[in-house]
C-alpha cells in the first residue's frame, strides 16, 4: 500500500499514523522492551517511512530528513509516552485501592 502510487503521500502518512503505528505499539506499555527491540521498532518505521516518500536505502538520505518530510512521530516517543500514561494509570489505581481499603476498615 504504501508503495502505490495512485495513493497520495499525505494519505499515506494519515495511515501510518492512524492504523501501523497503533498496531505495533499495541500493548508496549506492559511489555519490558530491550533497547534492541526499541530499535527494531524504530528501523520498522523508518523502512515504512521510506517506502512513502519512495526513497531507496541506496541514497543515503538521513533520517532526520525522512522524518522532517513525514512529520511523523517517533516509535521510541510514542511507546514512552504510553508506558508513562500507563504508569499513572496504575498509581490512580492503587491510590483509590488504598482509599477503599481505608474506608472499608472503619465503616464497617
């Protein structure tokens, strides 16, 4: 798909962002990822990325420019992200277990 050429590169982002990048980081906010899986990740992306902007590995372009042009966002920020909005999850869980907890004890 992202190698169609009927298809328009803006189109192609808005996938990417919209139905790829979700599904790869579909659970990463519980998985313990190395820093070799991170990077497999980011490589993924990055081959995505390419393949709209149709630019072969031949032409050396940086992945600074690559990402400059698809204005996308990093795999490695976006699984941070989750796993830091995870964690929060998790202390406003525990904060109100603790609360019930306490009330249960002296309300009954």
């Amino acid at each position: 798909m992202y190698k169609d050429t009927d298809m328009s590169t803006k189109l192609k982002i808005e996938v990417l962002e919209a139905c790829t990048i979700p599904t790869l980081t579909y659970g990463t906010q519980t998985w313990s990822l190395t820093k070799t899986q991170t990077e497999r990740l980011k490589i993924t992306q990055r081959a995505m990325e390419r393949s709209i902007l149709g630019v072969k590995k031949k032409e050396r372009t940086s992945n600074k420019t690559l990402r400059r042009k698809t204005k996308t966002t990093n795999i490695g920020h976006k699984i941070k992200k989750l796993k830091f909005k995870y964690a929060g999850h998790l202390a406003k869980f525990q904060v109100v277990s603790v609360v019930m907890s306490f009330n249960v004890m002296y309300t009954g």
